[in-house]
C-alpha cells in the first residue's frame, strides 16, 4: 500500500491552485496524490492531496 501520483500539477485546472503552486516553487513540482483503496465499515476510501515531490508542504 502506498501513494500515487494521479494528476501532475501543470495538469491541474483550478487557477487557484496554480496560483498557489507558484508562489511554492511552481506547478512542475506539485501533483495530485492518492492513496491506496481502504476499506471501512462505510465502504471503500481514498485520500486525496497535493505534494511537492517527497515532501509534505501546507499551501
């Protein structure tokens, strides 16, 4: 189990983000994560974030 990249971040189209990833370093650096598939006793989950390569980074 693990994450994966699912988006990368030039390909993201909301501007709000972009403008955000520009002021950390640009989008190139930036992509949309997921997690692996959990199961719970609502149903299955993913988590969603954005990354910075292999750093963790609030935005």
């Amino acid at each position: 189990m693990g994450s994966r990249e699912i988006i990368p971040g030039e390909s993201l189209g909301n501007s709000a983000l972009q403008a955000k990833f520009s002021e950390s370093g640009g989008a190139g650096q930036w992509g949309k994560y997921s997690t692996s598939t959990y199961q719970s006793s609502y149903g299955p989950f993913q988590v969603h974030y954005y990354q910075a390569g292999s750093e963790l980074r609030d935005i």
